[in-house]
C-alpha cells in the first residue's frame, strides 16, 4: 500500500530534512503533499528529483491524506493537527503542542515503538531533540539496571532553533570577523563566540521550558515517573548536532565494558569511544547529515558507584525531530 503524505512546514529548516528523509528511505508516497504558510506558497520544494509546489495550508482541503508531519510551530499545531486528523489523517507531530496529553502517545522508534499504536485522537507527538538523543542512548541502560537519576547538561545547535537562528549566527560571525556592529534579533544577546544559557521560557521553579522538557518527557516516554532529572540546556554557537554531557545514577552497578557492550547493541546508536585524540564524537565530525545517536567518554562517575558519565551527540534535525517522526510514519504505514 502507498500513502498520501502531507509535510506542513515543509519550507522548514525540519521540513525540508523530512522531505528529504523520506525520499532517501523510499517511504511508499503515492502523493506528497507540501505545505506552509502563504508566505511560501507557490514556491518549490524538493522532493527526491521531484519539485513540488508548496501549498497554503490555511486553504488546503485534508481529505484523503493519510499521514500528516506536522513541524510548522506549536499554534499552527494546534489550529491545523486535530483538522488533518479528523479528516482521516495519523498526525506526527513535531512541536510540543500535545507532547503532555495523557492520550497522545511520545514515541522514540527505538525506545517505545509499541506506544504509537493507541493513538485516539489520531495523534502521535514527536518528542523534543534533546530528550530524543539522550533516550536512545539511556533507555538501554534503563533496561538492565534502572535509571534513579539523571544530571544533563545540554550544548545545543543553533538549527534547533529554526532557518532564521541558522542565518543569525552565521550573519554574526561575518560581521564579528570583518569588525562590524552586530544587532541580535533571534536570540537576546550574540550567540556567535559566545554561550547562552537559557533556552525556552522560564518557568516558576527556575528552569526553562526546554530543560523541564527533558524531565517531563523522560518520564513519559520511560513510563517511570520516579525518575530523577536535573537538567540545564545552552544554546551554543553551532549550526547543526547537539550534545549532551550526562551523569546517570543506575539501581546497579554497570561496569564501563558492559555499558560499551550495551551501547554497541542498542538501536540507533553508535559508539565512538577511544581514549585518544578524536576519539569521541563531536557535532561536526560525526553527527551532522547522519542518523545514528553518538556516545563516547564513557567513564564511571567519580562520585558515585552505580553512576556513568556519557557524552551523547546527534544531528537534531534528523533524528532529534525529522528521521524519528519519518521513521514514526514507517510503524504507521507497517500496521497495515
Ligand atoms: P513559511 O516558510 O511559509 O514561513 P523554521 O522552524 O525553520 O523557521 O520553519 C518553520 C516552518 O513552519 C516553515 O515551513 C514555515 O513556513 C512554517 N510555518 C510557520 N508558521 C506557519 C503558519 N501559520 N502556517 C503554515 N506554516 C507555517
């Protein structure tokens, strides 16, 4: 069976990646459906050899798609998901729009692929980026020993952010470099050379919404709400991949060899771990264009017996937000 498949935010810096991400896995499309704002309408987007019109979605008729990515932003979310799906449509959903509802299913395709099948609002959510990387890496270690506690320190990439936080920081460096003012709209201060430690609002308890995402959506997505999480996201001067500095207290003890061995079996995830110079993963040299999770600088925790210290990076376009939803999209296409 072929799907009609609709991409809303199509024009997106993640819009653009599903499109191409469901060429590249040869996803069985019978119509591809490319939708934005009427900003871009008219315009062309790639699709394999194929350019397709984006159309405006304010206009568009939803009958008869059958699978609908959603990455165009919470409201437009809100406003056009529970459309696609009353009209027939399964909504993957990359914002964080419905992420928190109880009958809305969080799917990670290697960590909780069995969660997408009850889905009674034809809605399925696409979890946030960076709980997305580190799961994939955690959620086998979870298995064999029990998670009680998890530190993480986020370095996120700019595209996290959008097409516009891209244009930003490169727009910055150049003027940095070249001794010009620089005038920050995307971000409050420059984010070229330089580290910026919140992302998302804040909340009353003192954290953002993007670190308190990571607590939220662990304990979804691991079904264990005593899961302890203590997080602090940075925006950093990179375009694409980000990574992850995390401290996991297990119930057991897991020696460094095992957790490689763990690691080296687990889905999506590759092990970049030599104690040498560049031996270990960074955004540019092995995250960026590509799919899998990169873990390495696996070491005990100094300061705990049953704890592990990790280093996980991964593209977060790809499988932080377009190649999870696409590979969401091939569970819904399997069931038949
Ligand atoms: P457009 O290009 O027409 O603005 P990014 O996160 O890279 O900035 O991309 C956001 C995506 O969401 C773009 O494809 C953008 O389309 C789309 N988008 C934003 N607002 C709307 C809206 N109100 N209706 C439809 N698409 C929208």
């Amino acid at each position: 069976r072929r799907f009609r498949v609709a991409v809303v935010g199509a024009t997106g810096a993640v819009g653009e990646t599903m499109l191409s991400i469901l060429a590249e896995r040869d996803f069985p499309v019978s119509e591809l459906v490319a939708l934005a704002s009427e900003r871009s309408a008219g315009t062309t987007v790639k699709f394999g050899d194929d350019d397709i019109v984006v159309q405006d979605l304010a206009t568009f008729d939803p009958s008869g798609i059958d699978i609908a990515l959603f990455s165009a932003g919470s409201d437009t979310s809100k406003v056009y998901a529970p459309k696609f799906a009353a009209a027939g449509a399964v909504v993957i959903d990359n914002s964080s729009a419905f992420r928190y509802d109880d009958d809305v299913p969080l799917v990670i395709s290697e960590v909780n692929p069995e969660a997408a099948r009850a889905r009674p609002r034809g809605i399925i959510a696409n979890p946030n980026c960076s709980t997305m990387q580190m799961l994939v890496a955690l959620a086998p270690l979870h298995r064999r020993a029990r998670i009680v506690r998890i530190n993480v320190s986020t370095y996120q990439s700019v595209s996290g952010a959008g097409r516009s936080a891209m244009e930003e920081l490169g727009r910055q460096t150049g003027d940095l470099l070249n001794f010009r003012g620089i005038d920050p709209q995307k971000f409050p201060v420059q984010i070229a050379f330089n580290l910026i430690p919140q992302i998302d609002a804040f909340l009353e308890n003192g954290f953002t919404r993007e670190e308190m995402k990571l607590v939220w959506e662990t304990h979804k997505i691991l079904g264990d709400d005593s899961i302890l999480v203590n997080p602090t996201a940075v925006r950093v001067p990179v375009f694409y991949g980000h990574s992850e500095s995390v401290a996991v207290e297990l119930r057991e003890r897991i020696s460094v060899d095992e957790a490689r061995a763990i690691l080296a079996d687990a889905p999506g995830v590759e092990v970049v771990d030599e104690r040498i110079a560049g031996g270990w993963p960074t955004p540019v040299t092995h995250a960026s264009g590509r799919d899998p999770v990169f873990v390495g600088r696996i070491r005990e925790d100094l300061s705990h017996p049953n704890g592990l210290n990790l280093w996980i990076v991964a593209d977060n376009i790809r499988k932080g937000a377009a190649l999870n939803a696409v590979q969401v999209a091939e569970l819904v296409a399997g069931e038949g």
